[in-house]
C-alpha cells in the first residue's frame, strides 16, 4: 500500500453541555481529523486533544504542527506492507503520541479495509458489543448531579464515573452512592490530590467503588504504589500510563490494579495492543477510555474495547450524551437494556464520514500529497 494523499482538518464540535473537570471547563470538542488515502479508499484518524495542556503536553497546535511539519513528511508517499511499520516510521520524532496515533489509526482502518473486515475482526477482538459506562462532570451542587446521574441510569446506563477534586469529592460520591447502592461507581480525580490525601481516599474504601481512577500526580507511580498499598480500593492509572515501559514500571512497582488504556495516549493501536498483552500476563486489568472524541475516535475506540482483558465498561458513551451534531453516521447509540454499545461491523472503523459536517465544524483543511 502506497500512501498517496493525507487531508489534515482542525475541528471544533459543540457540546451540548460543558464538560467540568478538576482542571477547567470544556464547552466544545476541539480535535485534529486525519484522513490517509490510498488506492482509491480513505483510512480516518483522530487526535482528540485539548487547546490547553492541561491532561496532556500536546495541544491542537503542538499536535497539528508536529503533524504537518515532521509526522506527515515522514509517511507520505512510503510504502507500507504492515500497518505497524507506522510505529517505526514515527519513531525518530520524540513523544507527541496523540498526533501519531491519528495517523496510526487512519492506517489501521484503511488496512482492515482492503481486507473487507472491520476493525474488530483484523485486530482480533472477541466481543461484539461493548459494556460502556458514563462520565460525570464536576456539579458543585449535589441535587443537579443526583438529578444528572438520574438520567443517565434512567438511559440504561450501568457505571457512572464522578469527577471528583480538592474541593468536590466525599460527600458527592457517598450521596450517588446511598442512592444507588448497586449502581458500579468510580472516581475520577485526574491527578488533582497528592499522599497528604490518605485518610480522604481511606473513607472512600466504605463506598465500594469500582476504583479511583489518577488520584496523583501524573507521573508519580511510586507515589501510586503508596497509596496503594494504604487503601483497598483498586487504583487505575490513565495519565501514567504513555507507553509500553510506563506500564512495565507501574506493573513492577504494583502502583495500581487497573490501567485505562486510550489508543491515542499511547501512540496508537500498534502500542496499545503491546500494553494490553502485557497487562493480561500481569493480571491487570483494562477498561477503554475516552477523550470526548467525535464518532471517528469512538468507533476506533469501540473496536480496540473488543480486545479479551478490557474487562471493565468503556468510557465511550453514545454519540448523543455529548454533540447534537456528530460528524460520522450511523451515530453511536446505547442499547439501554445491558448498557452496551455495538461495535460497527462495516470494513474499517465502520463509520462512514458526513464530509458537509466535517466541514461545517472545521477551521482549516490541507492536503499533502
């Protein structure tokens, strides 16, 4: 397969409600699109990063000058017998794994296409729908999140997840959870406590959460392994967690029980798949996770969650918790009875790209040749 044309969009998405978290406040879904062409078909990839750099050190313009300067001059025009050979080709240009991973997963799509299988089936994936839960915003009022979290169950939604800070955490999680005893609940902290925080996240372990996903600083997996080893709760590591070594580090250190794996905080599918075999040998456990992402990133994500260890419901919610307008069909929907979603069966990432929304919402295109 020879690459012959790449198109590079900027995106902007409105939410239909704003997004709070222990670092700010999101209104809309800002992304880079990558669209890799070849023999006729297009491979679609996303980087779903944020204009700050806030959860990770790349932004919308660090991601598309490092696309457009460095990672696209690499790729264009190669011939390519493996979509792994992505990796190597990229490997020169240190970290900036979000804008690789969009063009890892354009790649991957396009390969599973000239297979006629969809993504699923040339990764190997042995489920064909997916557990998936929901992600809760910082309320600050304790009636409009119970009132939140209402809707969600009330939807068919099975697991909800609180983002949870310095100042918004015990009390909302033990309110969510007299209410809904059996409901699957976790924390969110996004790194926003440090080990001074013990006795806190110990209170927590009465609650019976699923896990507290990043309690501590991002890059502070001894820091985890302490914790760890003081409270019952399972840790999740998702910040931590940029690479195949990263996970070796948090495995041997034993800084957490569960890791949330996003294809595009690593790198891309070649590495994600790495860090999933890895986990199933040690025993930890994975659960998919997003980055708001429109129905490209979701339906990669979807096919990656099909993978045998991730255990745990996704963060992949239907295309309707978020936009009024996404910019793929068919829109990513919940079957509210087992609170799944399936996973598209078309070839490729099976969604198909409404190209007069993709540029409705874009603010510039270029194309490589």
């Amino acid at each position: 397969m020879k690459i012959e044309q790449i198109e590079l969009y900027n995106l902007s998405i409105p939410f239909i409600f704003p997004f709070k978290f222990s670092n700010g406040e999101l209104l809309q879904h800002t992304c880079l699109i990558v669209a890799v062409k070849s023999e006729g078909e297009k491979g679609w990839g996303e980087c779903p990063t944020f204009d700050n750099p806030y959860y990770t050190y790349e932004t919308i313009s660090t991601a598309s000058h490092i696309l457009k300067d460095f990672l696209i001059p690499k790729v264009i025009g190669k011939k390519i017998n493996r979509p792994q050979e992505i990796r190597d080709l990229l490997a020169p240009i240190r970290g900036h794994n979000m804008a690789k991973s969009a063009l890892d997963c354009a790649i991957y799509d396009l390969f599973a296409k000239f297979e006629n299988v969809s993504l699923r089936q040339y990764l190997g994936g042995v489920k064909d729908k997916i557990k998936v839960g929901v992600s809760v915003s910082l309320e600050g009022d304790i009636n409009q999140l119970l009132d939140k979290v209402e809707s969600y169950v009330n939807e068919g939604y099975q697991r909800v997840k609180l983002k949870i800070s310095p100042h918004w955490n015990l009390q909302p999680l033990q309110e969510v959870r007299k209410k809904y005893p059996d409901l699957l609940l976790m924390a969110d902290a996004n790194s926003a406590f440090t080990l001074d925080d013990v006795a806190l996240f110990q209170a927590m372990d009465e609650l019976n959460l699923t896990m507290i996903e990043q309690p501590l600083a991002y890059d502070d997996l001894l820091g985890h392994s302490t914790l760890q080893r003081q409270i019952n709760t399972p840790i999740c590591l998702d910040e931590s967690i940029n690479s195949l070594h990263d996970t070796k580090l948090a495995i041997a250190l034993k800084s957490a029980e569960v890791i949330n794996l996003k294809v595009s905080r690593v790198g891309g599918i070649t590495n994600a798949i790495e860090i999933h075999d890895l986990c199933e040998k040690a025993g930890i456990k994975l659960w998919c996770g997003g980055m708001l992402e429109s129905g490209i990133g979701r339906a990669t994500n979807l096919h990656l969650a099909s993978l045998r260890n991730f255990v745990y419901p996704a963060d992949i919610s239907a295309t309707n918790r978020y936009f009024l307008e996404d910019i793929t069909q068919p829109t990513v929907y919940l079957n509210s009875e087992d609170s799944t979603i399936n996973v598209p069966t078309n070839s490729g990432i099976g969604v198909e790209v409404n190209k007069n929304l993709l540029l409705k919402y874009s603010h510039y295109r270029q194309v490589f040749r």
